[in-house]
DNA sequence: CACACTTTTTTCGCGGCTCGAAAAAAAGCC
DNA sequence: GGCTTTTTTTCGAGCCGCGAAAAAAGTGTG
C-alpha cells in the first residue's frame, strides 16, 4: 500500500483477469467473465477485443452446440502463436528443458542426465546455458518469441527468484542463474524452488480441491514443501522458504544431511528411512543417494511383516506428524498432498503420520485435514514450471498491453525486470 | 484477483493512501504525500481538499519554522473531531476499555477486576456490554460517532475476526462477541487475538525496526505470538492463528495446559518454569494462576545461583529457542520483541534461546535475528487496539467517502460489514 | 518596503477508463 | 419468415489522474 494506483494500473488488473479467465481453460464467454470479474459487459468487451487485436486470444466456436435459444456464447482462447515460454528442471543428476506454446502445449523436450555433484561450478551453469541455447535455437518455435524462462531448482533459492542459494544437488552456493541467463539471451528469467512448482501444478490440476489453502510435501531424499495460502504461494522473507524439512522434530536428535541434529528430514527422508530400516545408527552420516528400487525393497520387506523396516516408515510418519502438527498450530490445518518416491508408501507412512498429528495441536479440528498422493513428481514439476512462467508472462507483459503491437518489441529494456 | 477494478476503487485506494500518511504523523505535506505515493500534485491536492471538506483531515501550521524559502509547507492531520473508536481488552481477571479520538488521543478509560474463569458465559458477556455501554454513554465523546469497536482476548478468534474460539482465561467457547456486540450497538466489531495488537502496536511504536517482518512474542503464564510477514499481520487460515506456544518441542513430552504433550510452551510458560524451578514433576497438572512477584522471586533465585530455577529459565529458553528455530526454518529469520512478564528474565532466558537457535536451520543466518524486551504489555495491548480500531476506520469508512457528508450517515446498513 | 526568487498548492483542459442503456447480432422457436 | 432470447457491441456520460500553467505564500535583497 505504498504506491499510488494510477489510472493504467486499472487497466492492467482488469486485463490480467480477461487473460486468467481465459488461462482457466473452459472457453469463457464475455458474458461469463463479466458475472465474475463483476465489470460491465462493455468493459469486458473492450478489453477482449484489445487483446484479440493484440493477439493474445482468439475466439473459438463453443464446442458444445448450445443447446440454449438466443445469440450463441463465443469463447475465449489464449493464442497458442502469442508467445513461447521455456522451462528448465534442475534436480539431483538430471537437467531437463520444455518449450511452451502460449496456449501451455508441449513443443519439445529435452533431458538429460549429468553427475551434478561432481560437476564442477562453470560447467553446471555451462549445461544449463546449452540445453537452453538448444531449446531457443529449436525450429519448433516457428518465429513465436520466447518471453519467460523458469528454471526449477531443488533447494533454497532466494526471495527475488534470481539465484540459487543452496542446494543438495550440488557443493555450489550462490548461483545467480537469472543473472546468468538474462545476460546471454536477454530473455526474462526466475529461478524456482521446486517444491513451489509442484504446489503451483496441483492448483491448475484440482482447482477445486487445491485452491486458497494447501500444502504440497515432497517426499524423497530429502523433504520439500510447497505452501499455499490465502490464495498465494507462501515464500520466505529473504528465500524460497519453507524448509519444512528442517523443522526440529527431535532436539539434539538424528543427524541431518544438512548437518544439524533432529531436522524432520532426519527421519522421513529416504536416507533416514534407509539408516533406521538397516539396522544403522542415526548418528551415522546420511548416504548420499538411495536407488528408486532400494527403497521400493525396504517398503515392501514393511508390508511384509513387522520388522526395523516397518518401524523406519512409522518413524518417519511421526516426525511427519509432529511437524505437520507443529505447522497447522501456525497455519490452521489444510489439505496435504504427499508427491514423490515415498509417497508411494504412504501406506506405510499415513498411520503414525495421522496418530502424529492428533497429539498435536493441528489435530485439534483435524476435519480439513485430506491426504492425497500424487505419485508422479516429475510431471508435476513439468506442469508446475509452465504455468508458473505463463502467468509471468499473463501478467506482467501482456496485461500491461502496448507491447506486442505486431512489431519485436524492446527485448532488453521492458522485458527485463 | 477474482473481482473486478471499478473507478472508484481508484480513488478508494488512492484516498486511503492519503489518511494513512496523516495517520503516520510528521505532519506530512501534499507535496510530500506527492512523492510518497507517486501520484501527481494535482491528484494529491484534490483528495486532499475533499478529505478537508469532509472534516477528517485538518491542516496544520508546520510547527519547524521552515528557514526554508518559498511558499511553506502545510501538514495534514487527522481532525480528532472526526470519529472515536473504543478498545476493549479482556485478559484473565481483567476487563478494561478506552475511548478514543480519531487522532488517537485517549478520551477516557476505564478497568475492571473480574474472575474470568468462574464467570458464567453470560456474565461474562455481560460485562463486556456493560463496559462498552458505559463508555458510549460517557460525556468525553461530545457529540462524536463512534465508527469502530475492537475487543482483544487472549486466546484464539476467528479468521474473520468476529468470535473467540477458546480462550484460557474462561472455560466459555466459541463466543461471537462481534455479532453480540453489534447487535446491541449498531456500531462495527472486530474480535482480536491480543498478540496480534501487540504486533500491530510495534509497528506504530517503532516502524524503522518493526516494519515489514518481525515477531512479537508473549512471554507470560502461556506463550503468544503476533507475526508480521511481508508487511502484513499473519493470520491463520480459519483462526488467529499463529499458536507458536503449541508447537512441539519435544514429542510426547511435558503436559501442556492445552491438555497435550511437549507444547512449547509447557516448557517456557509461566507454569512451566515454575513447574520445573520448584522440582515438580513435568507431568504434573498445570498451575492455574502464578502472582507476578513469585515469578520475580524465581528469576532473583536463578540470578543468583546455579539451581533449579537457572535450569527452568535455560528450559525454557531452549524450548523458546528450538521453536523459533523451527519457525525460521519456514519464514526466514525476522527481528524479535519479547513481551509480557517473563520478558524481564530475558537475561536468563536469552543464551539458551541462542545456542538453541544457532543449532537448528534458523541459526544459519542468524544476522537478522535481534532480540528486544518490550516490558509494558498493557500498554501495547492498548495501543494496538487503538490503531487496528482507527485504521479501520481509515480505511473502510473514511477512504470510501460519500457517508460522512455531515449528515448521522446510515449506521445499521453501511459501517457494519 | 518593493521586488525578485523559490517552493507549495490550486486550477484547468485533456485523455483514458468504466458504466448503463440502447442497438446490433446471432442464434432457436413456431 | 417473423418472433423471442441471449450475447455482444456501440455510444454518450461521468470520474479520475495528469501535465502545464497559474496562483499563493513565504524568504532574500537592495
């Protein structure tokens, strides 16, 4: 509430809305954006025939024959040739890179798998300047102009989504990867934390189920978490925030990755898991990367009878437990999604997770509580990673409109910021 | 981002933006309204003069003799004619009330000694009726309206502000003072959780320190917490939330006065120190009420040798110290105020609270964690109140225009909502 | 003490925005 | 084909913020 709101500012907000509804999907009618945007019908058609003449939407033909009398609706679409966006994914071992339609189609792809431990810190960035070199040189963009680029990282990243601060997946700190890549391909770029994007990716994918409030945990080698509050992806103040991972479950307890004692993730990641199931101690130094298949061992040997495998999983859904406790005494309770590799025993987890939660303070109206899994992390990310730089380009340069009137536009100077 | 921009939003906000520099003090000018909002002279001049017009802001010699040259600058003041507010605040065995001018000067107040906890439900509310009746029928408002009522409770209140939930200081729940109170009154209620005031007062107090993230903590018979993130109070999704006392510090630990186990604050509670100080079990039921000086007398006592109160007061800051750990782990470090009675030990409570941070993920940048007492409870309570009241009305009622044209303005239809 | 100078504040016309009402368009219904 | 219904566009009106210019209210100077 610092800054004045002139009289374009108007303008951009109610654009931006014009352009959401249609992001949404379900070929909205004029008529049905005004009823919820509750401007006047010519407002919204002002602005929708701006934005056609901009091409940004385009209209198409309700595929439902509108069964009803009167003057056919006409949808609004996003034009799949107003621009393109491009996604990167950095993980543990694994580089990988999507074009973008403006419309959200996938234009091609590309992974690849690399020793991101051992690579040394110019050619990590080196790798991912090519694979992105290779994606705007692609003829699958066919003269579209790329507008945004995200690029997902596990790990902290900081609160201006510019540089990656730490991760697990490399010894390299304080990357500035927006500043890297805006300096070589003048093209606007956020560094993302993963954990984030997946959250982002189940709004677009249950809107009903995931809306306003709800939390995304990755559940894997480390533990992750994407916060979504009152309608926003919750941040940190200075990084990405949420190390839900790193909340104390036990004081002076496991030894963590992370080289603290007690963290949750000392317990519930696959690490630990490993650790407790083995017969290990937990003081021991955690290994540093645990095979999909050993882990799928030691949950079926916990299904199989009771054994150190079973109770490792119960450990790991009560530090799970404790910890979601601990945060619904600060949020209130929401739903929970658990994504990745271990939630595929969420089986195995979800008991002492729930017993966890009800001796908390969380579990006191423990009735909005919902667990759900979703298995495929990878996807998520994808999915994610394309709407987060989508809406970026939504809001901040479309709906700031007098862009994209036919010519190149000013790359360097407006685009960046 | 789901409704619309109208026209007169713009000017909505743009008039808010106006009051709150008035509201700021240093009797700001227009030309540095101007420079502060962004907006042009013109608009600020024209806002400014309705504002006048409208009787809620005055002018005002600048009291610096401006050695200046030029045309001198007029300062903007809140017309202290313009509205009252009144502030209730119930704590356990207390109950008192203040009446205010628009530009925040105290009227007049009053407070009661009463015991909450053995009060009926309707006596309880009784009295808070009575209280606030009193003051609407007090000669010091002259003639004034008054625009807004904010009750404090110690305990947890609803997202939307209008009930108490639980409370500790009666065994009454789910209380909806708002409705109540507005349907004896006819005048606008809010329902707030007191640390929240507290935070809010800070802001006010000391906004180079307190400004867009920071935590106040209540260090008394139980632990509160107001949080501020990003500039905004944090809330809960359903409740006040923000239940720091009832995070976990130690699974199935301590018995806390909320009924469960290992809450922080079943280490760092009045209570609990005195539970730990005076060698009773941990386990043992809570104390329901401490005097102030027996906590005086267990601080003296851990000051002055190695014994089980230095222990309690180092229990507790290790509690205090984890928790915040934990905290930080999910929204980055933030300076903190240390409030209520046991704020006074803070010099015992302090080197446990830091070697227990420093272990956790929060001590990683540990730069911007400063710590401060802030001895007068009340008087923040107090002042907290009051601004959350005025701001209210700055912003609902007053950035709205067109109500208070001279005329009574319709009370039942448009201030409550 | 008059006049120049400086800074703040107001005035005025312009362009942009949203709105409501009415008109136009595009169907289905009989 | 004409009537009804619903969607969309058009048009004039009312507000709002802006920039430029004017007015206001002081200080400095000779």
């Amino acid at each position: 509430m610092t800054v004045g709101m002139r009289h374009d500012d108007l303008r951009r907000r109610n654009r931006a809305m014009v352009i959401a509804a249609a992001r949404r999907g379900g070929q909205a009618s004029r008529t049905e954006i005004a009823a919820i945007t509750g401007l006047s019908h010519s407002t919204i058609s002002a602005i929708s025939s701006d934005l056609i003449a901009e091409r940004i939407l385009t209209e198409t033909r309700q595929e439902a024959p509108a069964l009803k009398r009167g003057r056919p609706q006409v949808g609004l679409a996003l034009d799949p040739q107003a621009a393109c966006a491009v996604t990167l994914m950095l993980s543990l071992n694994s580089l990988s890179a999507t074009s973008l339609d403006y419309a959200g189609n996938l234009l091609e792809e590309e992974h690849r798998r690399l020793d991101t431990r051992a690579l040394p810190r110019d050619e990590l960035i080196g790798e991912c300047m090519d694979i992105l070199r290779r994606r705007l040189e692609h003829p699958a963009h066919a003269g579209r102009q790329v507008l945004r680029i995200v690029l997902a990282v596990q790990g902290i990243t900081d609160a201006e989504a510019r540089s990656m601060l730490w991760s697990p997946i490399t010894p390299h700190t304080d990357i500035p990867f927006a500043d890297l890549l805006e300096a070589s391909f003048s093209i606007a770029v956020t560094v993302e934390n993963d954990c984030n994007m997946m959250a982002e990716a189940l709004r677009w994918r249950d809107p009903e189920r995931y809306r306003d409030d709800f939390i995304a945990i990755l559940l894997s080698h480390g533990i992750g978490m994407g916060l979504v509050l009152k309608g926003s992806m919750f941040t940190g103040t200075h990084s990405s925030g949420v190390e839900f991972g790193h909340m104390v479950h036990r004081p002076d307890g496991a030894l963590c990755r992370c080289g603290r004692r007690g963290c949750i993730e000392a317990y519930a990641g696959s690490y630990a898991i490993w650790r407790n199931a083995t017969g290990h101690d937990e003081n021991e130094e955690p290994r540093g990367d645990i095979e999909e298949t050993e882990m799928q061992a030691l949950a079926q040997a916990a299904r199989d009878h009771d054994g150190p495998e079973r109770r490792a999983f119960r450990i790991a859904g009560e530090a799970l437990g404790f910890g979601l406790g601990s945060l619904f005494a600060l949020i209130d309770p929401a739903p929970v999604a658990m994504v990745g590799l271990n939630a595929a025993a969420f089986d195995l987890i979800g008991p002492a997770l729930r017993e966890a939660i009800a001796r908390t303070a969380g579990g006191h109206h423990s009735g909005s509580i919902t667990f759900d899994t979703q298995p495929d992390q990878v996807a998520l990310l994808r999915e994610g990673c394309a709407m987060r730089a989508l809406t970026f380009i939504d809001h901040r340069i479309f709906a700031a409109g007098r862009a994209a009137q036919g010519e190149p536009a000013p790359l360097h100077s407006s685009l960046i910021a």
